[in-house]
C-alpha cells in the first residue's frame, strides 16, 4: 500500500511543522516577556516575530534538518495512532537534539545563545512543547494532503 502522497505533501507538512517548532516557542518566549500591563495583541506579533528572527539560521537549518529526518522515519515507522505519538517524539527530539548539538556560537537567540544556558530550564516547556505540537501538525497535514490526492493515510 502507497503512502507518501509524494514529496510535495512531505513537504508542506513539514514546513508547517518546522514554521510551529520555530513560531509557537518565539510567541511563548514574547508573552512572558512583554509589558506587565497586559498583552498588546499587535505588539505581542511584532515581538514573536522579533524573537523568531533573533534565532541564528544555523538553529533554524539544523532543526528543521532534524525534523525532517524525524519525520520521515515515524511517517515511515508509524500506523494509525501510533503514527501521532511518532511524529510528536520526533519533534521533540529534533528540538532537544538542536539544544544539545548546536555550538553556542551558532545559537544566536535560541537555547544556550538566548540564555546562557545548553537547556535553559524556563524555556524548554516552551521549547519541547512546540516541538511536540509541530509533531503533530505535520502529522495531520500529511494526512490531510494524502485525503486530497487520494492516498492511503492511515
């Protein structure tokens, strides 16, 4: 039975996938740190985008290196259910592979680069759990395009 839904789904999929492991933890990040009076919906965009785009590019090309590779092998190991709990393990551990592996010169604005710290304690739930939603965002767009083309999703 065919499952890929080819490249271009694979691919959508996990643009979505890395945009939500890069922006859910930027937004997380800019709402802890905005103004004690209250979040400022306009302000609190222009700062996830501000925290987004300190991240160093190699942090960016590395996790999404990571995700990738992740993603293929629970798209490809998985079934059914088992295929969602895959696919957020694998974006978890992009994400804590990224922390880990990427020289602190290369982490500009992400983990060790942003705090000091290889996995700074007050970001990681911001860190893995947008991982672990990015996980399951390519998950259900895969499965999403598949429908649309006619494949085999489970």
């Amino acid at each position: 039975m065919r499952r890929s839904g080819g490249p271009r789904c694979f691919g959508a999929a996990w643009v979505a996938g890395w945009a939500i492991a890069v922006f859910l933890p930027s937004l997380c990040i800019a709402y802890t740190q905005g103004p004690a009076e209250g979040p400022n919906v306009r302000r609190l965009v222009a700062d996830c985008w501000h925290v987004a785009d300190a991240m160093a590019p190699a942090a960016k090309l590395m996790l999404g290196a990571l995700l990738a590779a992740g993603f293929a092998a629970a798209d490809r190991l998985g079934r059914g259910g088992v295929r969602w709990v895959l696919g957020v393990l694998a974006g978890v551990a992009a994400m804590g592979l990224t922390l880990a592996l990427i020289p602190a010169d290369w982490s500009r604005g992400f983990g060790v680069g942003l705090t000091g710290a290889r996995f700074p304690p007050a970001l990681m739930p911001f860190y893995l759990g947008g991982a672990g939603i990015a996980g399951l965002v390519h998950v259900l767009g895969l499965a999403r395009c598949r429908a649309k083309v006619g494949r085999d999703t489970v």
